[in-house]
C-alpha cells in the first residue's frame, strides 16, 4: 500500500488558531481520529511501512515574526497578568533612597549574610543596562570568580519583592541547587519569600500555588523542563517572571543541553513577558546564543583577584603570555629538595609544588579519572614535610574521628591522608563525606584536594593555587572552556592576600597540543537536538500537542523555528521545515499523533486512489491523507504519558509494554518486584557474576520465585558464574535484577558502605543510584498515573517513590528534608538533641556550632533558616487550605 501525506495549497476557510497554553483534547475516543472511506478494507487500516509524505501550506506562506496573536490569545494573557499589576508593590517614592529598585535593607542584608559592602563597577554597570529597565533577556558573560551570581541574585530580589513575581533558578548539579538553597534561606526568612527545592526527588509539579508568597524554584535543567510542562499545562506559565540560568554555556552538553534549549524556546514561543537571564564564563559563539534567546549581552574581563596561568614542562617552569610571540616564557626552574626515594616516586615534583602554598594556603590538583584522585593524594602524603602533620593536628584528628564515628567507614586512602591535610574528592565518596571534606577546606583544616573536573562547575572550593595533574580529563585533552573553569577557582576573593596562579603540568610531546588549547576561542556551544534522529526536536513537538501549546502543522514550525537548532541550521545542514514534516509523519506512522475529526473538510480528509496490478490482477490501493497546515493534531494517550514523565515516545512504548506484562503477574509478597520495575535501565554499576551468583543464593523462596516470574532461573545464573553467554535481552534483564538486589540492600536500610564493599562498587555510586531510582520510579508513576488501565501500579508505586526519597530510619526522616543536611549531618543533629525542624529553627547558630562537631557558623545559620523557611512554607500551605475551606462553607 502506498499513502500519500499531503497539505493543500489553497483550502477555503479561516485557519483556527489553538489558543497557547490550552490544553488539547485528550480523549481517545474513534470520533476523534480521521474518518476513513467506507470502502477502505479494514485489514489495510494502521499499516504504515509503505507510506510516502509530502506535506504543502495550505495557504501563502506566512512569516513567523509577523505571526499575529489572536484575540483569544490577547484576553488570556491579560486576564493572566491581571491579578499580577493588581497585587505589585506600591511604586517607591520618587526622593527615597533605594538599592537597584530594592529597598536598601537588601543592602544591609547582603553585608550581614555575604559580608559584601559595594559592588565592582561592572556589576553596577551591568545592573543598570537598558535590558535590566525593560524586562530584556540578557547574557552576561565574564571571568570565573568575577561575581556574577551576585547580579543574578540581585534580580531574583527584584523580581521577587517589586514585581511580585515566581522565579525559575536553573543550576547544573543537584549539589550546587542544595548550596544555592542553603545560601538563599536567609534572606527569604528576612524579606519574607519562599525557597523550594527542584533536584532529584524533590519538587512538586505543578507547584504549589501560593496565597501571597512568592517563591524562588531552584531546580537543576532536567526538573526545570518538568516546572516548564506543568505550568504550561496548569495554564500557570504566567506566574513566573525571571528565569535565570546558571552556566548557560551547558546548552552545547547532549542530554542537558537539548532540556535546557528545550526549556527556553517553550517559554520564548508561550510568553513574551518572562525576563530571560543568563551567565556564563565560556561561550565562544555568544552572538548565535544571543540570537537565539533574543537577547542584549554583556561582556567583559573583570577578575578581582589576579590569575597568572603557568605550564610545567620536565623541570622547567613557564608563564602564558598570550600576547607575547613565545606564548610560553621560561620562568623558572625546579631545584629539586626530594632524595633518591621520593624522586622516584613524584618525578613531576608535584609535591614541591604543593608545599610553595601549602600548608598555610589552599591547593585543588585536578586529575583525569577518579582512581587517579587518590593515587595523587597517596602520593602527596609521602612526600610532604613533616611539618604538614604538625598543622592543625588535633582538628584533622577530630575530623577523622567524626567521619568514622557517622558514617562508620572511612576508606584507608583518607585514612592516610587526612592527617597530613590531604584528602581525595569524587563522585565515589557519598556526599556526606564530600560535604565534610570541603567544609574542611574551607576552614583550612584541610588544604590540598585532589579531585575530577566536576568540582569546577560544582560547589564553591576556592584555592590559592590550582594544578592540573594531566592535560586529559578521561582520555580526551582538555576543552577550552574546561580549562578556564578549573584554573578559574585559583585566587578568588576571601583567600587571603595576594595572587592566584595556575599550573599545567605537559610531557614534552603534549606542548604543541597546549599551545593550540591557549591559543583556541572558547568552545561554542551547539544545539543538540538533531543528534540521535532528532531525539530532541522529536520530544519538542511531542510535549508541545500534548500540552496544547502547539497543536497544529504551522505552529508546529514556528515553535521549531525559534530553537538554537534553528539558528544553527545552516552550520550543522538541518532544514527545520522538512525535519518537523519527517517528525510528525514518524509518529503518525506510530499511531502516536493523528487529526482531529472536526478540523478536516470533508471534501479532502482522506483520498482513496484504485489501480490495478498487471501481474495478480487485483486492486492495488493508494491512500491519501489530507492535512491542512492548520488543521488540529492531537497525540495518543502513551504520547500524553510519556510527556508526563519526560520521557521520549520510544521509552514510554518500551515501558508501556514492560507495564503490560508485569500487570499479568506482578509479585506482591514483598517489595522486591516493585524495586525491579523501578531500577533505571542505564547505570555505572558493572556485574561481578560471582557476587551476583552469592547473592541470588541468599534470596528467600519468596524472592526466588520474583526472580523465577522476571525470567532468572538457578540454571541461568550458574550459567553467567561459568562464563556461559546468552542473548542481549536476557542479559539485559539479568544485570537489571543484580541493579535491584543492590537497590533492595538500601532499601533494608544497610549502610551504604557496606552495600558497597559487598557488591565491590563505589560508595558514592551505589548513593547516586538511589537518587536515580527514586527519580525513574517517581517518572514511572506519572506515567500510569495517565494511563487508566494502570490506576493500581500508580497507587503502589506511590508508597515506593516516598520511602525510595529517604531511605534511613523514620525518627531521621524530618531532618533529612532540610537541604544542605545528608544522613551523616542528620545523625549528628539527632544525636545533639535537634530532633525536629521546629527545634532547629528555634536554635541559636552558635549552639548548633558549639554541639555540632565540624560544623562551621555559616553552615549553622544556613540551616537554621532553611528550617525556618520550611515551616514558614507549612503554614503557607495550612493557611492556603484553611481559606479553602472558608470560602467553600462561606464563613
């Protein structure tokens, strides 16, 4: 069969325009699928393989800048925004003193909290761009360390108090929003706002709407996208004023950065009244970014502490002089102080290099893998002076002690180091122990880390002295813009007096490799959403029918032609035009997308064309498919779930299919099935078929018989422990029940480090892989929850997303709820006597500093208002139902 796609040059009629941010229909009754001919045979009907598309306007052309709003669009948008001018802050006078617009206690709360008196004059500058006045979108863009989080947290006040408008805070790493939480606490309890929390487990979506608060949504880019969509959705989109995007340069990244994109061409393409912030320090092609979020920029080259970058090659020393004809100037060489021994062991003298600063100062050495973290910091404490274990003794064994006393295991390597003031930093500690490791360096107890790249786009760690242990990060040289975040958390402001510096240290056959990574633009940051057949642009149009924000062909194209992918097409060879065409005959040929019934003419729904074949002599049939490029699409119900759960249509058919035939036979006699449908499919964790034969031989009969309805029976796993190979699939499905043993060994509440040590994985990992499938069973859930036929897996893997958030005993569950607060912190604050958010809130700072082992007074009152703004979030929330109620029985 051979079906033609196509949309009319010219059909009579006005086009109907979907009225942005209406939801669509989502029935799925026949009525709403397209009618096809009486004389259509039956068997023929859903059969795409042979289809052929071509899709024409149906009628002129028309230029999506000159696309006109309708009217309905108009009086949505004013009756949205209505409440919002009603409730603004009266205007300041005129002759009163204010703060960029700010009431000037904003001034004195920043001296109080962040110790900062004036602003550098680019951030005064910055703040008084016509773009800031207006409500423009702005880039700003300048050095690492130059301050930039402080224009932005000035806006988000400004948003907040004067505009009386939500804001949309979007952070890289789940760490870095905790931090941001923990730091922004303290005036939210000052000047009376909300602070809530979109990482990982955490957040609600849509989220709550508020009486009278506003709120700051600090969220990493993947929850962002699930703010976006239920906004969208909720017809709420209007509520949020500023969207600030922290390390905008993230949109070039494949998987967060097609999210992140995807994020601002909804929110460009739904409002033109949300103000679009973004800050970077390495972004080489800012004009097509600029472009894009069609937006002012700001540059600039302002570092308040000087940075002087140097290259170590054999025993020689040199400055980067970009300007100079020798890039690399001789500065000095290293005269050697180490014996035969410990030549032997640090070659490079890195440990010379490490004692010029240390320890009176600060030093953070990156290394190109995790195992080369510790052997580095091994190596430091051999060949360190004796002197390090002099400074500061007694806190660096206190430290020790109180890391063994709350997570009952401290690795060997720490051990050793720790004492010296050397610790090793990376994604395989829990983040407890990061956490206690990096307060240490703050306070100079610790003062030399050596870590991966992470930590240059993670927590705030600044040093006197950065080193790159090795030009390569994994196997791969180092990026520009890689480069300039690590060496830019050298010499930062509070770090004592003086200079930072930066050093590189080259084998000889890699210096022309480092002369052209000097001498190279910053990277540019490229859409993603072409990569994998269009993965990203797929799931753009997706969302947008299902959300009802997009619902016809054009529209579809204009949302598409304002995506950074757009911009960039002639550069990567994409036709935007042809791709959205190519897209939705895909999922027309899915049965995932069709046309709505009422929005087709009857004269041009479907063509059914007879010719006849010369060799059977029956009928060959031609079907023709007729669309408007205004005609109304509408996706099917798995379509709907999948947006629900932010997953792409081909995930959402495969697990649509797993939830199919678990239905048939799910186990219930303990929560060993349910973990095994929750375990994320893609995972760091490597089977060890030993371990993995040991512990099938610990299961109950109970869990046994799970692993005999999932497909793993004795015979298979003695099987895999001989080295036998079977099939993808059944391996599949056999590392995905070992991912689930170690799930169900947290989920027992073992410790996490000795689930690690039994499985021989690392203790950071098997933490990650709890957030990660707290997150996968929480999407799953959203899933049936649209699903009717899976209203009983939704009910049950409701109880399974709650205790998957915290797995620890109930009495440490309310104080795990606080951001900055890990199970290590949570068992020192119970142990001390701090058994509810309530009592934290009431505690003076100080007490928690004095009772709280490591615990700096930063720290204590950071908690201390994020507890606070806790419970003032409670009462928000009672008093929100209590008014509820009032207006329902009209008291």
């Amino acid at each position: 069969m051979d079906f033609e796609f196509k949309i009319p040059d010219k059909l009579p009629g006005t086009p109907k325009q979907g009225l942005k941010g209406e939801q669509a229909d989502c029935t799925d009754s026949p009525s709403k699928k397209p009618r096809i001919d009486e004389d259509w045979p039956e068997e023929g009907i859903g059969d795409f393989d042979d289809v052929d598309f071509s899709f024409l306007d149906d009628e002129c052309k028309v230029n999506p800048d000159e696309f006109a709003k309708s009217m309905s669009e108009k009086e949505f948008h004013e009756e949205t925004f209505k409440h919002l001018l009603e409730d603004t802050f009266p205007a300041l006078e005129p002759e009163k003193e204010t703060f960029f617009g700010l009431p000037m206690n904003v001034k004195d709360l920043l001296r109080e909290i962040k110790g900062i008196d004036e602003l550098y004059d680019w951030q005064i500058e910055c703040l008084r761009l016509p773009a800031i006045e207006k409500r423009q979108n702005l880039i700003y863009t300048l050095p690492t360390s130059s301050g930039k989080t402080l224009v932005a947290e000035i806006l988000i006040l400004k948003e907040l108090l004067c505009h009386q408008r939500n804001v949309l805070f979007i952070l890289p790493y789940v760490a870095v929003v905790k931090e941001k939480i923990s730091s922004l606490a303290p005036f939210a309890v000052e000047l009376d706002f909300l602070v809530e929390e979109y990482a990982g487990r955490n957040g609600e979506c849509p989220p709550r709407k508020r009486r009278k608060k506003k709120s700051i949504y600090i969220a990493t880019i993947e929850k962002s996208l699930s703010v976006i969509n239920s906004l969208i959705e909720a017809r709420r989109l209007g509520e949020i004023g500023l969207v600030v995007i922290d390390e905008l340069h993230l949109i070039g990244e494949k998987d967060r950065g097609r999210n992140l994109e995807t994020v601002i061409t909804k929110i460009k393409y739904m409002s033109s009244d949300i103000q679009i912030v973004g800050m970077s320090a390495t972004i080489g092609n800012i004009h097509e970014i600029e472009k894009f979020m069609d937006a002012t920029s700001f540059a600039g080259h302002f570092r308040p502490v000087k940075l002087t970058e140097y290259v170590k090659c054999e025993n020689i020393i040199y400055t980067v002089e970009p300007n100079n004809s020798d890039l690399f100037v001789p500065n000095r060489v290293i005269e050697s102080t180490y014996n035969e021994q410990k030549l032997k062991i640090d070659p490079d003298h890195l440990g010379q290099l490490v004692m010029e600063i240390c320890p009176r100062d600060g030093v953070l050495v990156f290394c190109p893998t995790r195992q080369n973290c510790e052997n580095v910091a091994r190596l430091l404490s051999s060949v360190v002076s004796g002197d390090f274990l002099k400074h500061r003794h007694e806190e660096r064994k206190t430290l020790l002690e109180n890391m063994k006393k709350y997570f009952e295991y401290v690795c060997p390597v720490l051990q050793k180091t720790i004492p010296y003031g050397i610790a090793y930093h990376h994604s395989g500690l829990v983040a407890e122990e990061r956490r206690f490791l990096e307060e240490a360096f703050l306070d100079g107890v610790i003062c030399v880390i050596c870590c991966t790249s992470t930590l240059a786009v993670g927590v705030n760690l600044p040093a006197k002295r950065v080193i790159l242990r090795s030009p390569y990060i994994g196997r791969e040289f180092v990026s520009k813009s890689r480069y300039k975040q690590m060496v830019g958390r050298a010499g930062r402001v509070g770090m004592g007096s003086g200079d930072g510096d930066s050093i590189i240290i080259l084998k000889s056959r890699e210096k022309p490799l480092a002369v052209d990574l000097f001498q190279a633009p910053m990277d540019n940051a490229m859409s993603s959403m072409h990569i994998c057949d269009f993965r990203g642009l797929s799931n753009l149009i997706l969302s947008a029918i299902s959300l009802g924000m997009a619902t016809t062909c054009r529209d579809l194209q204009k949302l598409a032609s304002m995506t950074l992918l757009a911009v960039q097409s002639k550069q990567l060879d994409v036709k935007i035009r042809t791709e959205v065409e190519m897209i939705v005959k895909k999922f027309y040929r899915q049965k995932a997308l069709w046309i709505k019934q009422e929005t087709i003419p009857h004269d041009c729904t479907i063509k059914i064309l007879q010719t006849q074949t010369s060799q059977v002599g029956t009928q060959s049939i031609k079907r023709q498919i007729v669309i408007k490029s205004s005609s109304e699409l509408e996706i099917s119900n798995v379509g709907k779930a999948a947006v629900a759960a932010c997953i792409d249509l081909q995930e959402a058919d495969e697990l649509y299919s797993d939830l199919k035939k678990v239905q048939m036979s799910l186990v219930l006699v303990d929560y060993l099935h349910l973990l095994y449908i929750v375990t994320p499919l893609e995972t760091d964790i490597k089977m060890d078929p030993l371990i993995f034969c040991d512990e099938f031989l610990k299961l109950n009969p109970d869990q046994v018989h799970t692993a005999h309805t999932i497909g793993i029976t004795e015979g298979i796993v003695m099987g895999i422990r001989c080295g036998k190979k079977y099939g993808e699939e059944k391996m599949r499905i056999v590392h995905r029940f070992y991912v689930t043993l170690i799930i169900q060994s947290l989920w027992n509440l073992e410790e996490t480090f000795k689930v690690a040590l039994r499985f021989k994985v690392n203790r950071g990992i098997v933490q990650s892989l709890m957030g990660q499938t707290a997150s996968n069973a929480s999407c799953i859930t959203r899933f049936c929850e649209q699903l009717s036929e899976f209203w009983a897996l939704a009910s049950i893997l409701t109880v399974v997303v709650d205790k998957l958030r915290h797995c620890c005993s109930p009495e440490l569950i309310p104080l795990m709820e606080l951001p900055s607060v890990q199970l290590a912190r949570a068992k020192q604050l119970y142990a001390a006597g701090y058994r509810t958010i309530e009592l934290i809130a009431k505690t003076d700072p100080k007490d928690l500093v004095q009772n709280i082992h490591n615990m700096s007074y930063k720290v204590a009152r950071e908690i201390k208002s994020a507890a606070t703004v806790m419970l003032l979030e409670k009462y928000d929330n009672l008093q929100h139902d209590l008014d509820g109620l009032k207006n329902v029985l009209e008291i």
